[in-house]
C-alpha cells in the first residue's frame, strides 16, 4: 500500500523549474490508487516517456482545448498529405472486385 493507506500513492510531478517564454512552472502532486499508478508507468514505459510528461501533455490538451476528435483529425490530417501517389483506377475493376469465384 501505498504512504497514505487505502492503496493510494502520492506522486510528486516536477515538470520543470523555468520556461523561456512562460515563466516559473508549477509543480503538482497527484494522489492516485496504486495499480492506476503502475499501469501509468507502464504506459509511460511503452511509449518511453514519464508519468510526470504524460500528465503535462494531458494538461496541456486539455488547456487548449484539444480533444480525442482534434487530435484524430489533425493525425489524418498529416497522414492525407503523406499520401502522394494513389490512383483508384490502378486497382481492381467493380467486376473484378465482386468476382467470387476468383476467390477460390
């Protein structure tokens, strides 16, 4: 269990000591359940970060505003404009495309 009993641990999130164009930062201290606490490390581990930048960036989307919808639409966004060289006409024909007898 964690410091505080009940499961719970007290994560201290530094983010950073001085910003160029914000100023001071702010440190928070969170208190989660444990195993939510193990599976953010997990997450953070699997996408080589820190807990402590998984919350920044969470805050930082959820200060501008950004959500789950504006993120997708700015990934597929980016994804369209890779797509350079695709021509439907280069695939198969409507007849060929519904033949089942090529299947087999």
């Amino acid at each position: 269990m964690g410091k505080e009993g009940f499961g719970l641990s007290r994560v201290c999130l530094t983010f950073s000591n001085l910003s160029a164009y914000r100023g001071i930062m702010k440190n928070i201290t969170v208190s989660l359940d444990d195993e939510v606490y193990r599976q953010a490390r997990l997450k953070a581990a699997a996408l080589d970060t820190s807990v402590s930048a998984l919350v920044k960036r969470f805050l930082l989307q959820l200060a501008s505003g950004e959500g789950e919808f504006e993120r997708l639409k700015q990934e597929e966004r980016a994804l369209r404009e890779q797509i350079t060289a695709f021509s439907a006409s280069d695939r198969l024909s409507r007849e060929e495309a519904h033949d089942r007898h090529a299947l087999s």
